[in-house]
C-alpha cells in the first residue's frame, strides 16, 4: 500500500517538476545572474512544495545511506568532503534536517538501495556526515518524482550549474556523456533543452575532449577553464602541432608531480597555457629560443632574431634580482648559436 502511494505521489511531484522545467527554460534570464537565478527559482519552489503538503505529497525522510545517487549526475562525488559543504552541515545541524528537499526516484525491488537521488547530492552528503558524526538520528528529507532519464539530467543541470565545486571540467564531461545518451547524438537538440546557445555547448564539448596528457599538465581540474579550450583546441587540430603540445603537456605534468612530492607551489594555470602555446608555435620560430624560469613558473623568453638575442622579462618587484639574473644569464647562454 505505501508502494502504491509512494508511485502516486512520484506521478504528481513529475507533472510539478515538468513544469518547473518549462518555466525556467522559457523565464528570460537576468545578464550575468540567469543560471543562479534559475538555482535559486527550483530551491524555492521545491520547499514551497515540500511545505504545501499537496495532497498529502509530504516529503519522506529517507536515510541518506539507503540513496545511490544516479550515475547521470554531473557532480564529482568524490569531491564532495565536509570542508567544502561545511556551511551546509552547520546549517542542517541547527535546523534538524534538510530544508530543501532532495528528489529521488524509487530503484527497482531487486536493486541494492531502495532510493536513487537526482538532485540534492550536498544535502544527501550533509545528512551521512551527519550520522556518522554524532547525530544517528537525523534523515534526509525527500520527495519521490517518477521521470525519465533526460528530464532528470536537466533538473540535476540546474541545480548543479552554478555550484562552486563542480569545474568546468566535470561539467563538460557529464555534458558529453548526454549528448550521446540523451540526445542521440545531436547537439542542437541538447543546447536547446539546457537553454544553451549552440556556441556555449561547442566550447564545454571541446573541453571534455581535450587529450587527457593536457589536461594532467594543470594543477588541478578546477583550473583548466572553458575559456582555455577555446585556446588550445584550434592548435591541436594540426597533426604536427598536436604532437609538440602533448610532448610540452607531459613534461609539464611531470613536473607538477615533482613539486607535489617535494609539497612546493605547482606550476600556475597561467603559465601552463602559455608553455602549451608556446609549444605548438611554427618550429621556425621557436628555433633558439628559451624561457625563462624561476620556481616552476615561466617569467620570460630569450628569442633569436636577425640582429641577435632580445631577452623578454616580467619579474615580480620582490623577486630576487640575482637568482632572476642568474637564471637570465643562463638562458641567454643556451639560445646563443653554437
């Protein structure tokens, strides 16, 4: 009996959700606000909801542990840790519970958990710290939505756009990843159902597809921006070019695994980008020229030209002129003709 009310339920929180997704497809968004401004639209309306008891659709407590959360999830889930969701912790420790609900779905009665979570994945996070850090008693509070697959990977992208823990880069891939799965392929359908231009989706796209030797050459992933693909990506295209970019790429990923073991500053996003292009430039013009590094990161070039060195430099006005002068002399040595 509480199955079948379960599924009524799901069935009237679906239509709900279908028409939160067409409002905030077809609200005109504020410039520069529109995605957290949408955020903020499916929070409210979800605890409006929650609170209204339409029907009797109260929401559930659930333990957060019986919750596997749907593989469509654009989130990193492994990234979630209770520094980066402490405010939510404290919050949810003060008020007893989740506000805004979570949305999932009834698994199949042969599955191992009886729920898969669709948006909340921080609350769900939240509630399992929780329980495992002095309050057992506290559940994640729920709503149970019966929808297929594509709807509830645009729900999940709304809720997830904005979020400051989730990069560029895991956004891109859960992106291309639903373009095949969801949208058979065809990226003018997905941009128009994520109310996307079709230029914005082509950009994130290009990311995911970045190889994986660039993209171990940052820091970390939530360095490598959306913005710098647009960069990279037109100089991969060329077969020569592509090889002189992921030979840079490795060397440089190395090097970042040697200053992590050693706990040093990593080589700065900025100064990636630049080795990447530099890299890929005509072989011709790179001929005889040499950077110029201190500390991991680039602070200038020695080129060859037709009347001999030019020494290009940017140094900080604290650095240390005679290690600066020294690495400088170095460099000019290196790019003089044998």
């Amino acid at each position: 009996m509480q199955q079948r009310l379960d599924i009524d339920q799901g069935l009237m929180m679906a239509s709900f959700i279908r028409e939160i997704l067409t409002t905030l497809s077809h609200e005109p968004a504020r410039p520069e606000r529109g995605e957290q401004d949408a955020l903020t639209r499916l929070d409210e309306r979800l605890t409006s909801f929650a609170e209204s008891r339409v029907q009797g659709a109260a929401p559930l407590l659930i333990r957060a542990a019986d919750c596997a959360v749907w593989d469509g999830n654009p989130r990193d889930q492994p990234g979630l840790t209770a520094e980066s969701c402490r405010s939510l912790i404290e919050s949810i420790a003060a008020e007893g519970g989740n506000r805004i609900p979570a949305l999932v779905r009834l698994n199949p009665p042969d599955a191992e958990l009886p729920y898969q979570l669709l948006v909340g994945s921080r609350r769900r996070f939240a509630i399992d710290w929780l329980n495992h850090n002095g309050r057992p008693e506290l559940r994640l509070s729920a709503l149970i939505v019966d929808m297929p697959d594509e709807e509830a990977f645009r729900l999940a992208d709304i809720e997830n756009r904005e979020r400051a823990d989730i990069c560029d880069l895991d956004r891109a891939r859960s992106y291309q990843a639903a373009v095949d799965r969801f949208y058979g392929g065809v990226q003018s359908r997905m941009a128009e159902a994520l109310s996307l231009s079709n230029s914005q989706l082509s950009r994130l796209l290009a990311l995911a597809q970045l190889p994986a030797e660039v993209i171990d050459a940052f820091a970390t992933r939530a360095e490598l921006k959306v913005r710098y693909s647009e960069l990279l990506t037109p100089l991969l295209r060329r077969p020569e070019q592509r090889a002189d970019m992921i030979a840079e790429a490795r060397k440089i990923g190395a090097e970042q695994q040697a200053l992590a073991a050693q706990d040093k500053s990593m080589i700065p996003s900025a100064a990636v980008l630049a080795r990447l292009r530099d890299a890929a430039a005509p072989r011709r013009e790179q001929r005889g020229d040499v950077p110029i590094v201190i500390n991991g990161e680039q602070i200038g070039r020695v080129k060859t030209g037709k009347g001999g060195l030019t020494v290009d430099l940017n140094i900080a006005g604290e650095a240390d002129l005679d290690h600066v002068l020294g690495q400088v002399r170095a460099a000019v040595l290196a790019a003089r003709p044998a």
